[in-house]
C-alpha cells in the first residue's frame, strides 16, 4: 500500500460556520477537546500507507499551516517524501483558488508530476471521519476502476438543496449522479474523496481545463458517468461521518462526542489519530469542582460546574460557575457566578463574572475568537 499518495484541498464553504471559520479553514476547526477537523482525515491516510501528502490551501490557511507545521506529529516530515504545503498558485493567468477543484488540480499539476506514487486519493476536509484508504485502494485495483468514489449510506449527512448523491448497482458501479437536489432521490451521499491512477489524474483534470470545465462533479464526473468513458465505482465506507456545514451541524457532532461507543468508533486502536502536541499540565479538579458527562483537555483548572461540555486545553472554569451543553476552547476563561448554557466560545474568550448566556442546544451562540462577554 506504499504505492498511494493523498491530495486534501481545504472547502471554500467556511462562510457557513460563521464566526468558527472567520479567520480559519474548516479543516482547522478545533474538535473534540484536542484535535482539529484536518487530524482525522491525515491520520487516516497516514495509517492506509501514504508518506507523501500534499495539501491544497485556498483561504483563511494561515491557522491549518501553523497547526501542521512540518508534519512531525504524522510522521510526514522525511528528507524525500513528507507533507507538502500549497498555497494558491497565482500567476498572469491563475488567480489563485479557481473556480472549482479542477482549476485547483490544475493549479498543482506540477506537483503531481514530480511524485512517484501510482495512486492518489484526493479529498475535502469539510467533513469529520475516519477511512481505511488502504481498503479502498484495493477494491480500485480489483474492480480495475479509472476512479472509485467513497460514500455513505449515513443518513445524517443528506441536504436537501445541497450535497452529491450517487446511484451504485449491484457490482459497485455508479450510474447516476444527482448535484444539489431539493429532495435526494438517493440514500448514498458522495463524500468528496476518492483513487484515481495519478497519470490518469494529470490527463483528465488538464483536458476538463482545457474545455472549459471547472466543477468535478458537475463536469468532469456527471459527463464520464453519462457517456461510459471511464470506469467510475463506489466504495462505502462503514464508520460515522459528519459533514461540518453548519454551526448547528459542528455543534452536533461535538455532543454526539461525549457518547463513549461513538468515540470508539472514530478512535480506533489499530490506527490511531494524531495531533499538534502541546506540553500542558494535567487538568486539575479543585474540591468545589463538579464534572460529569464531559471531555476536558490537558492544563484545565477547574473549580465550578462542568456538564455534557467540551473544554479545551487550558481553560479555568472557576468557583461557582456552572458550563452546561457547551464547548469552550484553547486557554478560555469562565469567572465565578457564570452560567453558560448551549453555547461555544473559540479561542481565549473571557466570560467576566455573574455573566449569564444560555440558548437552546438548537441554536447554539458563537462567541468569537479573544471577545470579552
């Protein structure tokens, strides 16, 4: 499985997750007490055998490069192979981040040409899972696919007005595609990842340009699956999956988190996920600290009420404050007498004592990075 490298483009959607993505990708999103969206995905194809992984930036990047850094805690930082960066790729006749994913291939055609793997699996990152490609690559080579597609039966992650669908048969073969349906006439929902021969890659996505295609799903996929010229499978994958398109949807996922058995499923043991580490402290429980139903990260103090919460590293939850249904992030500060309640606060938020913020788990309140309340 060392024949196969990953392609992560980072979505240009971030403006629905509102003041979260103001100044970061999706794929930079914190998640889950320590991680952020993008470990997931790398994680995955570190552990399916790729060592040769480009990502693709295309706006509010400067946070994903800093938690990535070289690369070292993938183990993706060697001499010859390793993490790539690529920022927009702007010239006399490229502006940069295109206009769809073909552009943005198009764009790093020049990197795909000097790597050496056979296979790619190129991805979004706008969406929270775990994928065993290694798996996946061998259902390509067996069925003999120019391009296996990975989907979800999940029900969860249909939209209506939004999302791709797949029709698969009996075989695996896709045969229908549907973009953005107000009703999904199917149960599959494309994930925006899949193989392809990297060869097979240049040529196609360099010809699409050429005509003036732009769009992947609606061009160059829609128009192979309706004339027969190419092979294109599907390949299911089994684990949950989360597509991060909204507040109400991250804040979600962020709660179905606290679930033990759901953990289990996303963190597996024979292939573990892997983060930026930060030398903290253990979180300290003080005797007026009451916890339950809670994940908190290393360097927490805590002297108040946590419940069904998720608390970043470095966060002070002090006496007599009461964190209900919440997610608070890196180094926040809760001062006495507070009630916080249906709400997630990003980076270094102070919540100034015998202050009050409660919302239904419906619609959570975003609190922005470094406010003051």
């Amino acid at each position: 499985m060392s024949d196969i490298m990953g392609l992560i483009y980072t979505s240009n959607h971030s403006d629905r997750l509102n003041e979260l993505t103001a100044m970061r990708a999706v794929s930079a999103v914190p998640i889950c007490a320590r991680y952020r969206v993008i470990d997931f995905i790398l994680s995955s194809l570190v552990s399916s055998g790729a060592r040769n992984v480009g990502m693709i930036m295309r706006q509010n990047y400067r946070s994903l490069m800093d938690h990535l850094g070289s690369g070292k805690e993938w183990d993706l930082h060697g001499k010859r192979q390793g993490l790539v960066l690529l920022p927009p790729f702007i010239t006399n006749d490229s502006v940069g981040s295109g206009s769809g994913l073909l552009d943005v291939l198009r764009n790093n055609l020049h990197y795909l040409r000097r790597s050496r793997e056979r296979y790619v699996v190129v991805t979004d990152s706008a969406s929270l899972y775990t994928a065993r490609f290694d798996d996946m690559l061998r259902q390509h080579i067996k069925t003999g696919a120019d391009i296996t597609l990975m989907y979800t039966d999940d029900r969860s992650v249909l939209r209506g007005g939004a999302g791709q669908y797949i029709k698969v048969d009996t075989d695996g073969r896709v045969t229908d595609l549907e973009l953005d349906p107000a009703l999904p006439t199917y149960p599959t929902t494309y994930m925006d990842a899949f193989i392809i021969r990297r060869e097979l890659l240049i040529e196609m996505s360099d010809r699409a340009v050429a005509h003036a295609q732009h769009h992947f799903g609606r061009d160059l996929l829609m128009n192979a699956i309706k004339d027969g010229s190419a092979k294109i499978y599907g390949w299911r994958n089994p684990g949950r999956v989360w597509k991060l398109d909204s507040v109400q949807a991250y804040f979600d996922c962020s709660m179905a988190l606290l679930n033990p058995a759901v953990r289990a499923e996303l963190f597996s043991q024979d292939r573990p996920i892997w983060t930026k580490m930060r030398d903290e402290m253990p979180t300290r429980y003080s005797p007026t600290a009451r916890v339950s139903n809670s994940l908190l990260a290393d360097g927490c103090i805590v002297e108040g009420t946590v419940e069904n919460s998720i608390l970043f590293r470095g966060v002070r939850v002090q006496k007599g404050a009461v964190v209900r249904n919440a997610i608070i992030m890196q180094d926040g500060y809760v001062m006495g007498n507070t009630h916080l309640e249906g709400c997630i606060l990003d980076k270094q938020v102070i919540v100034r004592e015998g202050t009050k913020l409660i919302a239904p788990i419906s619609y959570p309140v975003v609190i922005g990075k470094n406010m003051i309340v």
